[in-house]
C-alpha cells in the first residue's frame, strides 16, 4: 500500500491534516447550514409580515379586494426589498396580481387550497428566473374564501450563502494548508528525540555496546522512554559482558583437562613402556574426561535453567531420601577430614518440585558445605514449613538451612557465591574438582522450581545456606542425629 511506503512522520502529518480537515469540514457546513437557516427563517417572518400587512388593506378601497403593488416610481437599489403579490379564490384562480407576474403564478394550486383549509405555507419559487420566498395566508371577504400570496426576492440571499459557502471553502483549503505545514514541523519536532534514539541505537547495534542515549530534559513520554531503554541496554550490556566472562571462564576450565590429559598422553608417548603404565596414563585420560563431562553436563544445565528451557516434571518429592542420597555422594570428601553431617529437629518435608533437578540442589550444597569447613567440622541441616503470603491459596513453603562450621563469607562477597565459576578458595576447589557452578546452578534450579537460595547468616564460625521450595509437611515426626550413620562412624578418629 502507498501509506506502507511513507515515512512515520508523513503519516502522522496526514492523519492529523485529514483529522482537522474533517473537523474543520463538519463545523464549515454547520456554520453555513445554520446561517442558511437563520436567514431564510428571518424572510420567512418578513414575507408573512408583508402577506399580513397585504391582507389588512386588500379591502381598504371601496369594499373591494385589491392588492397594493409596488409603485411605478421605484428604483432598485435604495434599500428596498422586492416583493410580488397574487390573490387567489378558493378554487385557485387568480384574481388579482402584480403587474410583473403576467401570467405566471406564484404557487401551485394545492398550495392554495392548502391555505384556504387553514394552513399557513412559506414555499420557495422561481418567477421567471428569480428566486422568491412566497407566503400564502387566507382570509374571507363578503362570505367568499381566498387567499393571497406574497413573494420576497430572495436573490440577494442566495449570492450571500455562496459568497459564505465559498469563503468558508477558502477557510478550509487554508486551515488545511496550515494544519498539514504545522503538523509537519510538530512532528518533526516530537521525533527529533527518537531519530537522535535511532541514531544511537544503529551506533550501538554497530558494537558500540558502552554507548547510551540521551535523556532529553523533563519526564514526558520519550524521557522515559529513554530511561527504559538505557536500563535495558545496561542490563543487555552486564549479560554481555558476563556471556564473555562465561565463554572465557568455560574455555579454561575446559582447557585444564584438556592440557592435563594432553601432556599425560605426550609423557606416556615419549618411550616404550609397561602395560601398568599404559594402564595408569589411561586411569589419568579418564579421570579428566569425567571432569569434561561433569563440567559439561553442569554447564548444558546452567545455560538451560537460565533459558528456562528445562522440562520440570514437578511431583511431591520427600526431602529426606534426598538428603540421605546427597549425603552418602559427598561421604568420600567427609570421611577423611572428620567432618559430621547431622539433621536437627527435621521435619518429614515434601517440596514440589522435579526430582532429579531438587536432587542437583542439594548435592551441590552439602558439598559446598563439606570443602569449605574445616577439618573435624560438622554440616547440620534444619528444615521447616513457612505459609504462602497472600489471601489467595497457594502452597506453602519447605525451608531447608544448610549449616557449616568454615570460615564463613565475605559480606562483599555473598551475592557473588552465585556467579558462575566463582570460587572463593581456588586452590581447595581445584583439590576437590569443583568448577565454581554448584551455587550457580543451585539458585537457577530453584527459581525455576519457584522457590529460592540465598546465603541467610555468615560469620568466621561458619555460613548458613537457606533454601525455599514450594512444599509441605506430611507426618509429624521429626528427625535427629547424623545422616548415613554406617558411613561415618567409619571416619577416623
């Protein structure tokens, strides 16, 4: 379409230009239909003035009717209006009229009668070109009806109207010009903002990605507007930024296994040597593959759980086999260090949630809480319920608190626990395995299942991680003592 191809200023030119013009068109022709009325009903009052003035003195000479014409001494233009008479009996025949008539009439015979029956018309003619405005009224005389019409030229009025007509026609094609010249400078006015917008944003599409617009001055539309978009861009530009850092930080954790088990694989190479070596250098490919496929797999879950691209197949999930399971993984790291994992006063919580993703929760926790205490240490786990805000129903909530004895957090550092690949100790971390996501994927997985993980109290004597999943309690039991007992009793003394 042609309106496709204009430019958005061209068209909010023309629709503001036809809006006005229709508007302007609506109140021209009110203006000229009510001028148009109020002059014709002024002639019509002075036509039946003049009919009745007319009818008074039909009879005034010697008994007979008559009708008073013009006299012969008038001249046009001294400020008189023309008017021609007819008198009609009650069947229509004319009896009397104005020596300009002839023989034409003013009015058709139905009209007559219309007024011998007691009607009171104003009709408009024409009389041998001439336009008139004609009143009819009816009287009687000597017994007999008749009626007498008397015509108003109404000429002069009609060229009045046109010349109105054609003045408020100028008006219009004027104001039309003038709405169409004012809008467009308007407009052009109102989009300078979004065309210095544009231009900025081209720069920034461009990779000019530190690049933010120019708030104009005040707090009308476009200044929020640009406020909004200079948020968003700051938060495009921080999830660009930690996209690099990601690619950077994956690229290197995924570069140690890699070079560990390339330089393994050159050593083993260099000479002959016995099936047991062979045996052992494999044992070392293995381990490192292990570590790339559990970084791997850690980091296809991050990515999804961020996309929310992740299918949660939410059932009502015992907390304490979890724990149990989670638990008896991080045993091998306990065990040697004397570290105790304990439950206290723990409810037999149920959270809603996806099995396999709640169980990746607290996998990641207990072992966070075991490589970061100290040796002897201990882990205790407390749970809860807490009711959902609101007077809605909604399920309440399972709280899990994840107690360890380390050295606790920085507070600078709290939040960023949950970034990715942070470590707050990398040579322990590196000692243990850990790529610096467990927290990470720990706050996704949650959020995704509507529920939370935050770091609730930290001190030099430890930090407690508090986890919030929709749930419930079911039973009344409440469980105390160290989990997988067999395991730890079987830690040295």
């Amino acid at each position: 379409m042609l309106l496709d191809r204009l430019s958005f200023r061209a068209r909010l030119t023309l629709a503001w230009t036809v809006s006005f013009g229709l508007l302007l068109g609506f109140a021209d022709a009110g203006i000229y239909l009510a001028t148009r009325a109020w002059a014709y009903r002024d002639v019509d009052v002075q036509a039946r003035t003049l009919a009745e003035t007319e009818l008074a003195s039909a009879s005034d000479v010697g008994g007979d009717l008559h009708i008073h014409d013009v006299p012969p001494t008038w001249q046009p233009g001294i400020g008189l209006a023309g008017k021609l008479s007819q008198m009609y009996d009650a069947s229509g025949r004319v009896l009397h009229q104005s020596d300009g008539l002839g023989t034409a009439r003013l009015v058709a015979p139905d009209v007559v009668a219309a007024a011998v029956g007691g009607a009171r018309p104003v009709v408009s003619v024409r009389v041998q070109g001439a336009p008139l405005r004609v009143a009819v009224i009816s009287s009687t005389h000597a017994g007999d009806r008749f009626a007498l019409a008397v015509g108003v030229h109404v000429g002069w009025l009609d060229t009045q109207l046109r010349r109105l007509a054609w003045l408020l026609a100028g008006i219009w094609i004027a104001g039309l010009l003038a709405t169409a010249a004012i809008g467009y400078l308007l407009a052009s006015r109102a989009l300078a903002p979004v065309e210095r917008i544009t231009r900025r944003a081209a720069a920034i599409a461009r990779g000019d990605f530190d690049a933010r617009l120019d708030p104009p001055h005040g707090n009308d539309e476009i200044a929020r507007m640009t406020g909004l978009l200079n948020e968003m861009l700051a938060r495009l530009h921080s999830s660009l930024e930690a996209n690099r850092r990601f690619a950077a930080e994956a690229s290197h954790e995924l570069r140690s296994p890699l070079t560990a088990m390339a330089g393994e694989v050159d050593v083993t190479l260099m000479r002959p040597r016995s099936a047991e070596e062979y045996r052992a250098a494999l044992g070392v490919v293995r381990e490192g593959l292990a570590e790339m496929t559990q970084l791997a797999e850690s980091l296809i879950l991050l990515v999804r759980a961020q996309e929310r691209h992740v299918e949660v197949d939410v059932h009502e999930v015992p907390l304490l086999p979890v724990l149990d399971a989670a638990a008896r993984k991080v045993a091998h790291l306990a065990v040697p260090r004397r570290i105790t994992l304990g439950l206290h006063a723990f409810p037999e919580l149920v959270a809603y949630g996806d099995p396999r993703l709640l169980a990746r929760v607290f996998d990641n926790l207990l072992a966070n809480a075991v490589i970061y205490n100290r040796d002897g240490g201990r882990v205790s786990i407390t749970g809860r319920t807490e009711d959902a805000a609101g007077d809605e129903w909604q399920p309440g909530f399972a709280v899990v608190e994840v107690a360890d004895t380390g050295i606790g957090i920085d507070p600078g550092e709290v939040e960023r626990v949950f970034e990715r690949f942070y470590r707050a100790d990398r040579s322990r971390s590196r000692r243990t395995g850990g790529a610096g996501l467990g927290l990470s994927i720990c706050r996704e997985v949650a959020t995704l299942s509507g529920g939370s993980v935050r770091v609730s109290r930290t001190s030099p004597e430890g930090t407690v991680f508090e986890v919030r999943l929709p749930g419930a309690r079911r039973g009344t039991r409440v469980h105390d003592g160290p989990v997988v007992p067999s395991i730890l009793t079987a830690a040295p003394r």
